[in-house]
C-alpha cells in the first residue's frame, strides 16, 4: 500500500474506532457456532442475534442444512466443516464432489461461503494420529471439486488445527517447527494451501497453556500481564497468544512458506468447570484480545491485521468433557442466548452486553430436586451417579459457580440438571423416589438451577424424545 494511502486507511480506522459500536457496524471478528447442545436455539433467531451485535462472520463445525439455511441472504461470511469422521469418505473424489455440490453449490449466492474447513484439529495428539492418512488427500479433493465447481478463487479449503502442531523446544517462538512426527505431511500441507491461494487455520488457547501446567505463568495468558519473555532479535513476548503465533509462523517459514497467510480459527476462554474458569478472568482475556485485534498491531512477527474467531457463542451441554469440565462453558453467551458478561467486539472496552438471542422459549418454570422427606435414602449416590453422568454437573467442582452449595442442594443440582435435559419429563424427576418437582426457584448466588428452552421447532420430538425415552426406560430399569 502505498504510504498516503496507508495513511488514509488509518484515519479512516480511527474514526470507525471513535464511534461507539452500532447495530450494523462491521464487526471484523468472527464466532464459532457449535451444535452440541442439547437444547439448540432456533438458527432463525440466532442469526438475527448476529446481525444485531453486528457479527459478520461465523464458523459452523459440518453443514447442517438448518443454520446454514438461516444464513441465506444474511451477508454473513461464512466458514463450513467436515467433521472428521467424514474425512475418510473424502478421500473418494465423487464424495468430494457431492459434498461439494448439496452442501456448496446448492446454495449459489444466497450463501457468502469463504473456507471449508476440512476436519477440526484432526492431528490432535489424543486422536493417535487416526485421522493422519485421510486429511491430506481430503483437502485436496474438496479444493479439486471446489474449483471444479468454478468456485475455487473464493471459496478455500482449509484445516483448522491445534497449536499441538508445532512445538518449540525451548518455548521460545523463533525455534518453532513442525511436530517431528507430522513434519513431513505439514510441509506438503502447508505448501498445499500456499499454492491455492488458502490460509493456515489454528487455534489457540491461553486458557489451556494455564490448566495444562501448574508452572505456567498466569499472567503470561492475558494481554496485560506485565510478564515477558524474550526471543532472539531483541524480541520480547508480552502474552503467550502471540507467542504461539509466532511459533507457527517461524514453523511455517521453516517449511517453506514464510508468507501464508495464518487465521486463528478459535480463541476464548471458559467461565465455569475449572478454578481459572470464570466471568471475570473470560473479560479480562476478551478484553484485551479485542482491543489488540482492533489496533491491528498482530504479533512482533507478524505485525498487522488479524483474521480471528471466537470460541464460541454458546455453552453447549452435550460436549465431551474428556478435556476437562470447562469444555461445556466455553460460550460468550449462555445456553439459552443471554451474554454472560459485557464484551466489546469492536476493542474499545464500552461496558456493554451484547444483544441477547430474540424470541426465546422457555419450558415451565419448574426444578427438580431432592426430597429430603424421601425414607429409603440408600439409592442416593447410584441416583447422583446416573444424573452427573447423563446431565451436566460440571459447574459443582472446585472453584466453579456452584461449588459452595450444602449437600441437599448439591443433589437437587444434578437432578434438576437431568430433568431440564430431558425435557422435564416427569419421569425424569423420579430417581427412586428421592426428587420432586417444585416451582420454587432453587437457584442460589451464583449458581444457576437453569429451566431449559423449548427445544427448537421441528428438530426433537415434543416431548419426549426418542432419546430421552430410552434414557427414562434405563433410569427406571437400572437405578
Ligand atoms: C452435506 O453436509 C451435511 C452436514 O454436515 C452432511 O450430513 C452431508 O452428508 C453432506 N452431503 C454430502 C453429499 O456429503
Ligand atoms: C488413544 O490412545 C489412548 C491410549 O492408548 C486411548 O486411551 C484412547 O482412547 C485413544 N484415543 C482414540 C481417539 O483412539
Ligand atoms: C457436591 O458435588 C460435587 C460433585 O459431585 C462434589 O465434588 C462435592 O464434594 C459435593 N459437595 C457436597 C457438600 O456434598
Ligand atoms: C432463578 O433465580 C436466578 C438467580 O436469582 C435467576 O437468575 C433466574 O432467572 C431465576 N429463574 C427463573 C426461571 O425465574
């Protein structure tokens, strides 16, 4: 760009940050919106959730006809995924191509498709490397149909990974590479996207740097930590978001391809199911990531605009949480649309919420919980067992939201849990007679006994669901 009108585009950067954000304001960030809950909102009203916060851009994790179809017309850009147990079938070309053609070209223009992503983190060390033979020639063949289908030049296709990619022997990011393990698929990887045009999609994950080692140094997660480290050159890291960033970008320069462009497919931080795990310390990472993006300062590396999405929209009830309780908190909004601490896309830190989901439904305002006037008392813990295994406890561990509640209401927690899972089925508020169902909030400071939405129209039965049918059948036959 040429220096005047490098300077134009900085004014007109400054009078955008002056003004307050507003309804229809490009938003630059992005958001993940994930479907593993068990009560999904309505995409209709999700969307119009999204334009209201101006957010113009999303990712989805497959191509679910249902958002995707709320997303016609929007103008939202929008990044698709196939999940990776469909990986292997993408190594057939013709899967390819139909894919291509029911969940892309079906769509023509309504729908502003700019990525496909191919697999979510499929070299994730915890898959043991079952998904390594099948994502390469995946890409390949779905940017083959994608270009076949005369859409190749905007429509890229990519391979959002994990940070566990690269690593750098002494934590310093200019001796980043490649995993030794995968150097050789990354190298031919990378030179791939390089040579059509598409970008390297990662993520990263302050949050986990902290809970996966008790050595980490906390401050060293946010972006006003007064904590540094330095690197070779005279550089010096203030946060350890652009210092994994720029352990990939001098991976990438060791592989060959100093240039490609690098988007950050995820970045958040959860607010319950760990002690790190909160609303204030989620703000304090929001707050200073957004702040950075909107100065387009990028990293010491990279100096420069960042392309980055947020994980995620929603707390999602039905993710493993075999990485930890935190996974089903990862939302800036609750399950049922409410933002749950203000959060300034645009990086200027206005004390604002953002605009809620629209039109939200709830299921009656009733709670399952414990029947202390119960005699046999000695089913308990197989009735607790059953609840936290197919509900949600996750929030009741230490230093989560409901970890101060006494023992009555600890198990009104998990059985309240279950039955707004299921619908609140009356069934479901059984548990050998030790619940009742009660229309008095059960709720305490801080610690939400939520009340489920209606589960959005046409997509689970009224009622109960096949699903929730068995699940009540198995509680009756094995509690
Ligand atoms: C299109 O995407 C949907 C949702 O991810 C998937 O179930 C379907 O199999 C895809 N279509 C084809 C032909 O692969
Ligand atoms: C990976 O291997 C470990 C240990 O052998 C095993 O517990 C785990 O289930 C495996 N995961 C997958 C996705 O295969
Ligand atoms: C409440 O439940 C959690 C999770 O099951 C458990 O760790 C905690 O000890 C319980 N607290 C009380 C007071 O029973
Ligand atoms: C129950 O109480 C909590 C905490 O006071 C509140 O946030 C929640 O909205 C209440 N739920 C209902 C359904 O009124």
């Amino acid at each position: 760009m040429a220096p005047l009108l490098r300077l134009l585009a900085g004014a007109a950067a400054l009078l955008l940050a002056a003004s307050p954000a507003m309804a229809g304001d490009h938003v630059e960030v992005g958001v993940n919106w994930g479907s593993q809950l068990s009560h999904p909102l309505l995409p209709t009203s999700v969307v119009k959730m999204l334009k209201a916060n101006g957010i113009s851009r999303v990712k989805l994790f497959d191509a679910d006809p249902w958002p995707v179809g709320a997303l016609l017309d929007s103008g939202i850009e929008v990044m698709l995924g196939i999940p990776n147990d469909m990986l292997e079938m993408m190594n057939s070309y013709g899967n390819a191509k139909d894919w291509v053609s029911e969940n892309v070209t079906a769509y023509g223009d309504k729908l502003k498709l700019k990525y496909v992503a191919v697999g979510n983190e499929p070299f994730l060390k915890a898959y043991n490397g079952s998904f390594m033979r099948t994502t390469f020639p995946a890409l390949k063949n779905i940017q083959k149909a994608l270009n076949e289908a005369g859409v190749g030049d905007k429509v890229k296709a990519v391979v959002p990974l994990n940070a566990d990619v690269y690593v750098s022997p002494d934590d310093k990011p200019s001796s980043g590479s490649f995993r030794p393990d995968i150097n050789d698929l990354m190298t031919d990887m990378v030179k791939f996207l390089h040579d059509h045009g598409a970008p390297f999609v990662v993520n990263i994950y302050p949050f986990l740097s902290l809970y996966q080692s008790d050595d980490f140094p906390f401050e060293f997660a946010f972006f006003d930590g007064g904590r540094n480290i330095q690197d070779k050159g005279g550089i010096s890291y203030s946060n350890v978001f652009d210092a994994n960033y720029d352990t990939l970008v001098n991976a990438l320069e060791k592989a060959g391809v100093p240039n490609l462009k690098v988007i950050v497919g995820e970045a958040g931080w959860p607010t319950d199911g760990n002690k790190n795990a909160n609303l204030k310390l989620a703000r304090r990472f929001y707050d200073g990531l957004l702040e950075k993006l909107s100065k387009n300062e990028g990293t010491p590396v990279r100096p420069g605009k960042m392309e980055v999405y947020l994980f995620g929209l929603f707390d999602e009830d039905m993710k493993s949480i075999a990485p930890g309780n935190f996974e089903r908190h990862w939302g800036i909004f609750t399950y049922d649309g409410k933002p749950k601490f203000p959060i300034d896309l645009t990086g200027q830190r206005h004390d604002k919420l953002l605009s809620p989901v629209p039109d939200v439904e709830y299921l009656p305002h009733q709670w399952c919980v414990f029947d202390d006037g119960a005699k046999d008392k000695s089913k308990l813990p197989g009735n607790i067992q059953y609840a936290c295994a197919s509900g949600d406890c996750t929030a009741l561990g230490y230093g989560c939201s409901c970890n101060g509640l006494d023992e009555k209401s600890n198990i009104s927690y998990a059985f309240n849990m279950y039955f707004q899972m299921q619908d609140q089925d009356v069934r479901a508020c059984d548990f050998d007679g030790l619940a009742k169902i009660s229309d008095k909030n059960a709720s305490t400071r801080g610690c939400l006994f939520p009340i489920q939405v209606l589960s959005a129209g046409g997509r689970a039965a009224p009622g109960l669901g096949w699903a929730a049918a068995l699940l009540a059948v198995a509680v009756m036959l094995f509690v």
